[in-house]
C-alpha cells in the first residue's frame, strides 16, 4: 500500500497507477528504474504476498522484498 502511494505521487498520473496491477503494476515498477527485479526477480512475490498466509513467506524473502522495495523508492527523482 506505501509503495502504490508513494508510486502515484512520484509518476506525475496518480490515477493510472491506482488502477496498475497485476503484471502491468510490476512492469510500472521495473520501467521506473530500468531493471527487472520486480517482473522477473523477488518482486514478483508482490502480486502474492497480501494473499499469503501469515508465516508463509521466509524471513530472507521478506528481507528481500522489503529492500527490494526501499532501492526502488530510493531511485525515484524526487520532484519539486
């Protein structure tokens, strides 16, 4: 959820990302970057995790994920 909102409000069209998902919300992902990391790496576990059972996903996943996701934010240009 902090992800999407953060997403909508670095893209410059908010309302076209709100309505990403699925693997068009990945590749928003990894186009805003130029990697594949969220399409074809750790990222994809996105489109699975809010649906996982609780303990499901191992602690190095999560980790992975979890930084995954901070790099990406980090990479963002920040907009003034």
């Amino acid at each position: 959820m902090t992800l999407r909102r953060f997403a909508m409000t670095v893209s410059g069209d908010p309302d076209r990302v709100a309505g990403l998902v699925g693997e068009g919300w990945l590749a928003f992902l990894d186009g805003r970057w130029q990697q594949t990391d969220f399409t074809q790496g750790v990222g994809r576990r996105l489109l699975s995790a809010p649906y996982a059972d609780a303990g499901s996903l191992e602690r190095e996943q999560c980790l992975e994920l979890g930084m995954l996701c901070i790099d990406w934010i980090k990479a963002q240009p920040v907009r003034i």
